[in-house]
C-alpha cells in the first residue's frame, strides 16, 4: 500500500474502542485430548476494552473465525455481558450436570487459545476489529485450527459488534468477514501497543 493510501485509511478511521482479547475454545463434553476440530464444541472471543467495566463474550458459530485467505463469513452472538471479569470467567469453567437421556455429563473447562490487543475502528462506513495476537509469540496448530491469525481485520457484516447494541447478551447475530488486505496495517495503529498501560 503506498504511503498516501496508508495515511489515508487512518485518517478515516475513528477508533470506538480499544483493550485485550481473549480467545478460548471449549472441548466436546467428555472429550479429554482434542485432536481436531470435530473435537472442540466452541470457540469464544472475550473483549476487555480499557477504562470500563464491561467485558463481553463472544460465542462464534461454526467453531472457527473466517480464514485469512478466504471469503468465508463466521456467525456468532453476545453471550454474556458484566462489569465484572470473573463473571465471564465462570462461563468458561467445568460444570457437571444431568440429562434424562445420558445421565450425569461434565463439560469440560475452555482452554486458552490465544492473547492479545485488539481495536474496534470505524471506517467508511463499516466497522473493523482489528487485532494483534500477543500469545502465544507464534501461532501454532491451535491458532491455525480455529483461523487465529498473528494479526487480522475483521469486517462487521451485521449487527452491532462496537455499538450499544453488543452491550446486550443474545440480541442480535455478528456476522464477521475476514480482510487481510493492505487495509490491517493501516488500522493497526489503531491496536494499543503491546505495555502501553493496557488493563
């Protein structure tokens, strides 16, 4: 992207919001060692922005955020909203419970699967989560399974991902595209800097 181009998106650019992203992926109920995809039951998002208390759950449809070099759109909901982190928290915890068909079951805890900063940055006219992963330093075959890239850009194809409306639980369905195209390097000075004060 030439130089004129770059400092042309971000003069575009508003940013909404900005603070860490979590991603962490929940196995199959009774499944111990995951070994694909077919194994896992869910991949969450959970957004802390800097200087609020809100935190949000992102549940993703279809296991997996959109491929970098696909055109595929990825689904998902606000699960939960709170002020507090541990509220958010106990949502990715172990719970045993009863079923009439098959008895007692265990869902197992999520697991971590990646780290990082990430920004919500309005652009001519649609909306970005832009992201940089922080952990793990490289992705691995975790991050390449559930399509975390080391940076991306998100396009919002559909609801309210940086608006009043994602401060509600289940109200409305994201829709996300992927863009990595010469447009994420010029939002990624959107995404606060790795030790720039992030909470």
């Amino acid at each position: 992207m030439s130089a004129r181009r770059e400092s042309s998106a971000r003069a575009d650019a508003k940013i909404l919001e900005r603070g860490n992203i979590y991603f962490a992926y929940r196995p199959r109920v009774d499944v111990q060692t995951v070994h694909g995809l077919e194994d896992v039951q869910r991949l969450s998002v959970i957004l802390g922005p800097r200087g609020r208390d809100s935190y949000r759950l992102i549940v993703i449809g279809q296991k997996r955020l959109p491929a970098v070099d696909g055109d595929r759109t990825a689904w998902g909901f606000v699960e939960k909203v709170a002020s507090d982190p541990e509220a958010v928290e106990d949502e990715l915890d172990p719970k045993r419970y009863l079923t009439t068909t098959h008895g007692e079951r265990d869902r197992p805890a999520a697991r971590p699967a990646g780290e990082g900063v990430y920004a919500i940055v309005r652009h001519r006219g649609h909306t970005h989560l832009v992201y940089v992963l922080e952990l793990p330093a490289e992705p691995g075959e975790v991050q390449r399974a559930l399509n975390i890239a080391r940076e991306a850009s998100h396009i919002e194809a559909g609801g309210s991902i940086g608006g009043r409306g994602a401060l509600r639980p289940g109200r409305e369905r994201l829709e996300l595209g992927m863009r990595r195209s010469s447009l994420a390097p010029a939002l990624a000075t959107a995404v606060p800097a790795a030790g720039d004060g992030r909470t």
